[in-house]
C-alpha cells in the first residue's frame, strides 16, 4: 500500500480505471472486471461524472453508477477507495463555485455514497479564480462529502497558485495530481510540474499509463492496428522511434521476469519519483492480472535504467 500525498490514504499500486465501464464494458462485463481487481487486493478506483458520455446512447455517469451499483451489490464501499472528477460531464462544465457543489452532489447520487475518498478537478477552468475553485473544493471537505482533493491537467502556475492559497487561508489543498504519464509520452509530466510535485509533497496518479494500450505489447509493426476504439491511436506509437525502442525493452525485460509487457511499463511508471499508483483500465477480466501483478514485480535499477533510455 502507498500513501496519497500528505493525506489519510493508503491506496494499492495499481488504480483501476473506470473510463471503460459502461462503454467498451457493459454492466456484466464491468462487475467482473472490478470483482477480479477487488480479489487481487485492488482498492483503487478512478472514474469522472463524464464518463462516457462520448459514447453513442450515453449521457455522462454511466461509470460512477455501475462503480455505484457494483458497491452495493458487494457491500464493500468501505473497502475501496473510489475516486472521481468534476468539470466535464454536459450538465455541469468548468469550475464555478455552484458547478463543483452540484456537480459533487450528482456523482454522489450515480455513486450510491455519501461520501467522495479523492474528488479530481477534471481540467483547470482559466476564467475561474484557483481562490474560488479551491475554496468551493475546501466547502466540500468540511461538509464531509469529500475526503481529499485532487487536480488532473493543471498547469504548475495554477497548481503552486492553488496550493499556495490553501495554505495561506488553512483550506484543504491538493494533494495528488493526475497527469498523463507514461514511457513513450514523458514530457508533459517530466520537468516543473513533477518538480514541483516533489517539492511540495504530492503524489500523481498518471492516466494512460500504458499509452492506450501500446504498452500492453498488442500492437507490433507486422500486426493488425484495429480492433478497439483505441487502436489506431495506440498504434501510431509504433511510427516512432521511441516507441519501437520501448517495445524492444520492454520485450527483454518482461522475459527476464516472466511477466506481461504490460506489467513491467506500469512498474517503470510506478518506480518514479511522486507516483503513487499509475492508471490501468481493463474491459476485460482476462486482462486485469497483468495490472495487478505491478504489486509483485520488482525491477532491477539496471533495468529501470534501460527502460528510460529508451523512452528518452
């Protein structure tokens, strides 16, 4: 278990994205997916009151009420710590002050909870002061509906403005950063922001932590680019070098252990300095033991160091 930032929980190395639930999986196949995860000692779940609206027939918070229904039907909401996002579904867009409180209030309906563990801005809103945001964020924590904050796509001006401004005023501050972040896409991450991260005490939760499945080793320059909703963008990773060099170490490494391409690029993201739990999201259940096996698997400094040379 690893702790989130200077916060009260100890989540599992592994966070369980939940993006694909009620999109590329349906309800069964979702309940399946998190019943796999939750048996491999999994405690983390990430979702967002968008998802997935972008798919034909749904509205936004099809995942939150499957993770909500599944919760009940296992009775283990005490259990897992259930993150979610503010500031993208239709109905409540950017991040006034009235949108994050009824935006909150409508994730914890889909949820079935009354209380959020980690509650995301799901991207920074520029025409909103970081002092109304933050101070909306902090209302919630005092009500008790939400348990510890989180910025994902924040910029590192806005998030020291944010942090500097709890502290200054005693509110609840950010205290993990949600970034996309994995061994062929370094740079958005990689620099002021996970500097600044390391300096002030908080952790990441990267999103795309296998570069929509091109870590899992799927695609290869002689095999089919179809076959998912995400294919073609995964496989474009294979037109350059980078990408053809991280799938050649990865490839060694994994044989070295024994262990699935996919595996060993969610330890390379976990082994970094700030992260504290990469997201993986599985449609289905045949594919959650690789991501859970991040738990086991140790890699060498040696092989650390083969996999960033790589992905530089």
């Amino acid at each position: 278990m690893t702790r989130i930032g200077n916060s009260v929980l100890d989540v599992h190395p592994l966070c369980l994205g939940g993006n694909v639930f009620g999109w590329t999986a349906d309800e069964e196949q979702s309940f399946a997916v998190l019943d796999a995860y939750a048996a491999a000692g999994g405690d983390f779940v990430d979702t967002a009151d968008v998802y997935s609206a972008w798919a034909p027939g749904n509205s936004g918070g099809e995942s939150e009420t499957i993770i909500g229904r599944w919760l009940a039907r296992t009775g283990r909401r005490d259990d897992i710590v259930v993150a979610t996002k503010v500031g993208s579904h239709p109905e409540f867009k950017g991040l006034k002050a009235e949108t994050i409180k009824q935006g909150a209030e409508a994730s914890l309906r889909r949820l079935g909870t009354d209380r959020i563990d980690l509650y995301y801005s799901h991207f920074d809103d520029l025409s909103v002061p970081v002092e109304e945001i933050v101070t909306a964020l902090d209302a919630l924590v005092r009500e008790g509906k939400v348990r510890v904050l989180g910025a994902s796509n924040i910029s590192p001006e806005r998030l020291a403005a944010s942090l500097d401004f709890a502290e200054r005023e005693g509110l609840a501050r950010y205290e993990i950063i949600q970034p996309q972040y994995n061994l062929v896409e370094r740079d958005a991450y990689e620099g002021p922001l996970a500097d600044l991260a390391r300096e002030r005490g908080l952790s990441a939760a990267p999103y795309y932590g296998l570069a929509r499945g091109f870590l899992t080793g799927k695609y290869r320059p002689d095999g089919d680019r179809t076959g998912s909703p995400r294919a073609g963008q995964a496989a474009a990773f294979l037109d350059t070098e980078r990408g053809t060099k991280v799938l050649a170490a990865l490839d060694e490494v994994a044989a070295a252990h024994d262990a699935e391409p996919a595996t060993v690029a969610l330890a390379w993201l976990a082994a970094q300095p700030t992260v504290v739990a990469p997201i993986a999201s599985a449609s289905k259940v045949e594919q959650v033991a690789a991501l859970t096996a991040i738990a086991e698997l140790k890699l060498t400094d040696e092989e650390l160091d083969r996999l960033t040379a790589a992905s530089a």
